[in-house]
C-alpha cells in the first residue's frame, strides 16, 4: 500500500476532505466509478476552504460542487488516484458491499459448519442441530461469538448425567464444569440456550423463562433445577389440591404466606371465577392481613419484579379462570411488573393503574373509583398511564394509596357466590 504524504495526509484528516472521502468511499461499496462523477454533499464554507487546499480557489469560489474528474486531476500531481488515496488512508482495498456480504456469508457458514460439528461430537442428536443453531435468540453465526457459545454449551453438554445415573442439580453442573455456581441461570444466555436446546433435543415446550418449561427442560437431561429460591407472597388464595402450597392456604387462613416453586408443585386449583387481586409490595398484603385478616380478598404480592414463582402462580390462576386485578408501583420497575403479569395472564385487569389514579395519588390519597376495564382498554389505559408518568418522572408507591387498596380488598363484592 502507497504511502501518503505528510500534507496529503493531514489534507484527508480535514473534516470538509473527510465528508468527501466518506462519500467517495460509499461510491466504490456500491459498485459506482470514483474517478468521474458529482458528489452532493454539504459542506459548511470553512469545509469548502478546506476542500479548496486541493481543488483550487477558482473551485471554492464557483460553488460548484465537488466533481471527482477535478479531484482525479488535482491528485495526479501527487501520484494518486481518487481509489488509491481512499486506500491510502484506510490502509487497506476498498471493497464492494458485494464482496462485502459475500465474505460476512462464507463466514457466517463456516462457523455455522463448525458448530455443527462441534455440537455433534459433544452427542447432540444431529436433526436437531440446524433448527436450534439458527434460534433467534442465539447470536448470528460469522463474527465468531456463536462458535464462543457453542464451544460452552459443548462443555456442559458432555457434562450431563447419563439416563443410569443420579440427576444433578443445576447450580452444582454449573459451579463443576463452569466454576460459577449461577453460570447456567435463567438470567444468563448460557443457561438459557442449553433449556432450549434441551427442550428442542426431547421435543418439549421452549422455555421462555424461569418456571414449569424450564426445569422440565432441565429434568429431561438430568438436571434439577432451584425450586427454594424462588417464592411469591400471598393471602388467602382459595387453593385445593395435594400441593404443598394447597395444605398451606387451607391451614393459614388470613396470614401470608411465602410460596416457593417447590410448593406449588404436584396439582392445585382455585374455583372458577374467584376475584385475585395482585400487587407489588410486601406492604399492602402485610396492612391487607394486619387490618382484615381472613375477610381480606384473594392477593398475591410479587415483591419487585415478579418471580418465576409468582409468574407461575399467577399463570396457573388464570389457566383456572380466575378473574386477575393487577397492579404495583407508578414506577418504571412498576410497569414491567404489570406487563409481566399480564404476559402470563393476558386477561387481567388493572387495579387502580391509570391515569387518574397516578395524577391523584400525586396529590392525595385518594384514588378513582375502582376501574373494571375490558381487554381493549387496557392498552389504551396503560398508554395513557405511561404518557402522564414520562410527562411528570414522579414515582408514587402502592403505599400512597394503602387505604384506597384495603377498602377494595374488603368489598365483598369481588368473591365468587
């Protein structure tokens, strides 16, 4: 590659020559000629005075636009091409997006070819490999980052526990092969690739996120997963079944309760049509069991960000045809919550969650009267809400309206017959 000399050099580094050269450079992607040609770019006047250094007063003086005849002309003087001095100052050819795109293809199917080899000799069955590699979720195949995931899950793969043997639990494969005991968690890609291809390889549900598909993921090769860390507070939900968490709402009416995942397995129900209202702190369900005790509606308290515990419960009540009244803080983590719940229960309602009740509350206590809004509205509702928060950027808390909320968790009115 030519040299550049040290004033051509300095010329180029100019910021008029620069936008210059920017366009020129987007001319030889496209395939187009970089020797003749008009160039439509705005240049300020101290950028055309720069520009100038090279094409001449007369140039800068005319207005005329930069025509790359007269740059080929000026440059021939130094030796150069209006290509070659590109180069020079890249350093290195400038390619077509053609050549571009056909060397980003030809290496998007070579680490595309080694991972599946890869994947292969670590005992993944073959007809599964294609369809999980191209998983959106996975990182695209040539800047060499899905050949670094692969290479990890080809570690814990071989790691597995053979169908003769003891199952192993998933913080204990992760810390052994991983040396993190959190390495293969739900928040992290790796964990969540190796349930999906797990999940892919036994032909089960794709798991989406912590919960009833991810450690059934994990259960089909041997893996169990964390069912203790995980909980959901509740008061008085009116469960039946032969769960653990049944015989605990049975036997602790009007105290609240920590559910774990572990709890809530084996088989529960709720009755049809039961009122469940769900908010976002500790507070309210503690005020909910402190001032009505067992008279206190069905409530579930996510703590913050709802838990794969709470996600699943609240999943569960809805797959029941319960009738699901959400709320939580008029917050940013609030709004998630809200969105979280409605995911896993598309048919909930909003318990207070508007804008209104978001003005009011920022002024006093007292709230709009109790909302029973149909599906439609709820987008409608919640993009208002989220249009007067980001107008304000005040938060309000659930406690706000603590006396608002336990007068609706005494209303009667919300239990079935």
């Amino acid at each position: 590659m030519t040299t550049l000399p040290a004033g051509l050099a300095d010329w180029a580094q100019m910021s008029g020559p620069t936008i210059v050269l920017n366009e020129v450079r987007r001319r030889a992607q496209r395939g187009h000629r970089t020797e003749a040609g008009t160039l439509r770019v705005p240049l300020t006047a101290d950028q055309r005075r720069e520009v100038a250094r090279l094409l001449g007063t007369p140039w800068n003086v005319s207005g005329r636009p930069v025509r790359l005849q007269d740059l080929a002309a000026s440059l021939t003087e130094h030796g150069f091409t209006v290509r070659g001095l590109l180069e020079a100052v890249d350093g290195q050819p400038v390619d077509e997006h053609s050549l571009i795109k056909a060397r980003e293809h030809a290496a998007a199917d070579a680490e595309h070819t080694q991972a599946t080899h890869l994947l292969t000799t670590a005992g993944v069955p073959t007809p599964v490999i294609d369809t999980w590699l191209r998983e959106p979720a996975n990182p695209r195949a040539g800047d060499g980052a899905l050949h670094d995931l692969i290479q990890q899950v080809c570690l814990v793969w071989r790691r597995l526990p053979h169908r003769d043997h003891q199952p192993v639990r998933l913080a204990q494969l992760a810390a052994d092969v991983l040396h993190d005991a959190h390495a293969l968690d739900a928040k992290q890609p790796l964990g969540r690739a190796i349930a999906r291809l797990a999940a892919a390889v036994h032909g089960l549900e794709r798991p989406l996120r912590a919960g009833r598909a991810w450690r059934d993921a994990w259960a089909a090769v041997g893996v169990r997963c964390d069912t203790i860390s995980s909980r959901v507070l509740v008061l008085n939900l009116p469960l039946h079944g032969d769960s653990s968490a049944a015989r605990l709402c049975s036997a602790a009416r009007g105290e609240p309760l920590w559910l774990t995942q572990r709890s809530l397995a084996g088989t529960w129900s709720a009755p049809t049509g039961t009122t469940v209202f769900v908010c976002e702190n500790p507070t309210v369900v503690e005020a909910a069991a402190d001032t009505l005790g067992a008279r206190s509606a069905p409530l579930v308290g996510t703590d913050g960000i709802a838990s794969g515990a709470a996600l699943e419960l609240v999943a569960g009540l809805a797959d029941q045809r319960c009738r699901i009244f959400v709320r939580a803080d008029f917050d940013e983590a609030g709004f998630i919550v809200v969105e979280q719940i409605r995911s896993v229960a598309p048919t909930a309602r909003l318990w207070r969650y508007d804008q209104d009740t978001y003005t009011a509350s920022l002024e006093t206590a007292t709230a709009t009267v109790f909302p029973l809004v149909g599906d439609e509205d709820v987008q409608e509702t919640l993009a208002a809400l989220r249009t007067a928060y980001m107008q304000r950027a005040i938060p309000a808390h659930e406690e706000r309206l603590l006396e608002t909320l336990l007068g609706d968790l005494n209303d009667t009115n919300h239990r079935p017959a």
